[in-house]
C-alpha cells in the first residue's frame, strides 16, 4: 500500500513538472512546453511519458528547427513501466542514437551519454532530465520517484550529440511516429 501511494505521488509531481505549473529553466533560460506524449512498445504498452521543452523563440518552431537549433532545451521522461530497466533503456536509446545517424545525426559522443544511465535502476515513476545547453552540453538528472533524490548523472559537450539525441524523437525516422507528433504539440 505504501509503494502504491509514494508512485502516485510522484506520478502526480510528474505530472505538475510536466505541465506549465513549474517551469523549467536550463542555461538561465526559461523553457515552455511544447508537448507531451506517450512512447508505448508492444509488450511494454506505455513506456515513458516525454515532455519537450523549447525557449519561446522555438515555441512555433518543427521539428527540423528544434533538432538543429544551438539554444537550452529539454526532454523529460517519466518512466511508465515496471518492465523497462537499465539494459532495455541502453538498448534502446542505442537503436535510437543509429537511427538518427541514419537520418544524417550522426555523433561519437553516444557512448559517454549511455555511460551516464551505468548506475541507475530505473523504476515506475522516475524521472530523467535530459537538457542542453551550448555551454556544457546535455545533462542528465535522474530523480529517484520513491525518495525524490535528484542526481546529476553527469554532462556530455556537444552540439553534435543535442542534434543526435533529440533526433531520436523528433528526427526523420523518430522513434515513435505519433510521439513526434505529440511532442510538437501537434
């Protein structure tokens, strides 16, 4: 009963940290959302919960524009599954990272992003932070859902893999076509 309550809480923080009632700044920029949607996988039905954060500048911008643009932006992910884990994480952030090479995202940097996530255990409820800023690249905050414990990963420089990583979703072969759409608000 306990472990119940604790998710729906952080379920529903999440939910507040995903909607305007708490904005989001990265690199001293205030962030808005541009959308939210849901990447589910067969077995796994909903995955994660992934929000896109822009500057205002980017608010009206596509996908394109956002993938491309030098300026602070954010995903967060808020995991929806008690089946996704470490391994399936990896191997899917890795297949995603091909397919956006494959779209011309290309970056050398993605093995030092995946060895950010080597100790963490995710659970239902947590929530990762992925932000870039051109200053020091993209950022990786995991909080821990059952202890609100949020833990810098650690930093990876490059404008290189920001364009790789939010290919991902929002490249030409985006992971999940629907969840692009999401993303953008559309």
């Amino acid at each position: 009963m306990r472990k119940s309550v604790i998710v729906v809480i952080a379920l529903l923080v999440a939910v507040c940290m995903m909607s305007d009632v708490f904005p989001l700044t990265v690199g001293g920029k205030e962030l808005i959302k541009k959308g939210t949607g849901k990447r589910t996988k067969g077995i796994l039905g909903s995955v994660y919960i992934a929000t896109l954060y822009v500057p205002e500048s980017l608010k009206a911008a596509d996908a394109k524009a956002i993938i491309e643009a030098d300026e602070p932006m954010a995903v967060v992910l808020v995991i929806d599954s008690i089946l996704l884990n470490k391994e399936r994480f990896l191997e899917a952030t890795n297949e995603g990272f091909a397919q956006a090479a494959s779209s011309g995202y290309a970056t050398a940097k993605k093995d030092a992003f995946l060895k950010l996530f080597n100790t963490v255990e995710f659970k239902k409820g947590d929530v990762i932070r992925l932000g870039y800023d051109p200053k020091s690249g993209v950022t990786a905050v995991f909080t821990q859902a059952a202890t609100k414990k949020a833990t810098t990963l650690g930093s990876v420089a490059g404008l290189d893999l920001k364009k790789a990583l939010f290919a991902i979703w929002l490249g030409p072969k985006p992971v999940q076509a629907s969840l692009k759409k999401a993303l953008l608000g559309l």
